[in-house]
C-alpha cells in the first residue's frame, strides 16, 4: 500500500518549487501540506480532488488546498504548470487585517476552480502563474526576490478579486469522514495499479469487480462517482493514450501498437481511436510527422 502523503522537496527557507509535467500520466491519490496551483498550458487533465470529479482543459487553473486528496489523469498532448509553496513563504509579513482573516483562512475559503472566477480574474492569475514559472526556469540574478513579489502580488489577487467558495470548508473532517475517504482512496488505487499492470491484456468490468471482491453494481456506481467516468471509458482512454505515445515515439506497425495499447485487434483500435479522435491512427501519425517536420 501506498502512502498518500506527499513530501515535497522545498527549501526551508524557500518553500517554493514550480516545475512542468507533460504527456500523458496517471498520478495516484495522495495529499501534502502544502498549497498547489495546476494550470493547464496545453491538452486537458482529469483531476480528483477529494473524491470530486474535475476535468480541467488548456488555459484553465485550480487551486488544490493543504490536506486536499487529489489524483489526475492526463493527456498524452498535455503540458501542465505546478507550483507548491508552504504558507511559511509569506512569513516575514503577517497579515493584518481588521477581520482578522489568516492566510490559511484566505486560501481556504477562495473560489479553487478558476472556470468560476471572472474571465478579467483568470487572465490575471494565468499571467502570474506564467511569469513566477518563468523567473523560476530562467533563475536570473535576484529572481527568488520577484518570485516572492509575484507571489504577494498572487495572495493580493485572491484576497481582493477572488470569489469565496459557496462550499463551507471544514478546516477539520471527522475521523469518520476521513476514514471513509482514506478507504476509498486505497480503493481506487488499487483499481488504477490493476489497469496499469493488465490494460495490454482484455480486461472486463466484472473481473476488475471480482479482484476488487465487488459485485459488477457496486464497482460501477464507486468509479463512476469518484472518478466522473465508466471504468469501460476510462480503460479506453487509458489505452488509446498509450496508443498516441507510441504513434507519436515510434513508427511501429498499426497491429504492433494495436497489440501493445490492448486493443484485441486493428479493427477496435481503428474505430475506438476515429471515435475519440475523429482521424485514423495512421493520419494522426503522419499529422504529427509532418508538423514535426515543418518545425525543422
């Protein structure tokens, strides 16, 4: 078994790191203490954050708060922007206001989805996020001073223009609550850890039950509602994105990647792949080629 939380390598004395993750990868559930900002630069990514569905597209942010469990799925063409920071980063001014309001009270009641922000408010955040990223890539003389300016300027955002959340946030959940979660975290787990061992082999519904030692109803309704997909259309996704891998790392034959992708034959993966694409594999290949070329 796995053990969900995270420890982030941060600089105690900088506890701050952005980094860039792309293609397609299946992160399993897990949490951390501190904050984290995933902003979509390119492709789409299925998030879970607390057992709650969220499918994020290119351009779009969300806000993963501390002790927040979250998993994601992504696409193969897909680019994602990380940042992680502890709220010790803003230490050295402490805020004062007349409500009282802490740091952990402002990133705790925010709005986390940016898609329910103002459009003029995600234009503004997005430009933040591109330039702490940048400045932390380029690392310039005196960048961690303007990594930290960027980022007061981040909170001012938050706490000015923002909306709070319409959910009310327990900044503690029952010890029932949070066994509950925990059991259905190492749930899904083991499903993802199955189809990532067996998606080359022809997996069904009711045998991923039966390993699960589930009836095929109660398996169906748990994916269903922790995930925002059938286990049938994630297992698909999860193939064809392995698909795209090898179309796009490789010129083997379409049986070959047929085979190693899962698909029982050239004819499935042909119609699950135009289905989800809209081209036939051997197109989307030479799409990519000759994009590939026209770069050179």
């Amino acid at each position: 078994m796995k053990l969900y939380l995270e420890i982030p390598e941060l600089d105690k004395h900088f506890p701050f790191r952005s980094f860039v993750t792309k293609g397609d990868r299946l992160c399993y559930p897990h949490w951390h203490k501190e904050i984290e900002i995933i902003y979509v630069a390119k492709g789409s990514v299925d998030l879970g954050i607390n057992d709650v569905p969220i499918h994020l597209s290119q351009g779009e942010i969300q806000f993963v708060d501390s002790g927040d469990v979250h998993y994601f799925l992504a696409s193969p063409d897909s680019e994602r922007v990380v940042i992680q920071f502890d709220l010790g980063f803003f230490q050295e001014v402490p805020v004062i206001d007349v409500r009282e309001h802490s740091l952990r009270d402002i990133f705790a009641s925010m709005e986390h989805s940016g898609r329910k922000w103002p459009a003029g408010v995600a234009d503004k955040m997005r430009r933040l996020i591109e330039s702490i990223h940048e400045e932390n890539t380029r690392r310039a003389d005196g960048y961690a001073y303007l990594i930290k300016a960027r980022m007061f300027e981040m909170l001012t955002l938050i706490f000015r223009e923002v909306p709070k959340s319409g959910a009310h946030r327990q900044p503690k959940i029952s010890e029932e609550s949070a066994t509950k979660s925990r059991e259905t975290l190492e749930k899904l787990e083991r499903i993802f850890t199955y189809v990532e061992n067996h998606y080359r082999e022809a997996i069904s519904l009711k045998e991923v039950a039966q390993y699960m030692g589930f009836s095929p109803y109660y398996f169906t309704k748990l994916f269903k509602r922790n995930t925002g997909m059938t286990f049938v259309s994630f297992l698909n996704e999860y193939r064809l994105n392995k698909a795209k891998w090898m179309l796009l790392n490789g010129d083997a034959p379409m049986t070959e990647v047929a085979e190693a992708s899962g698909f029982g034959s050239v004819k499935t993966f042909h119609h699950f792949f135009k289905e989800a694409t809209g081209i036939s594999p051997l197109k989307y290949r030479r799409t990519i080629y000759g994009n590939n070329s026209a770069k050179m």
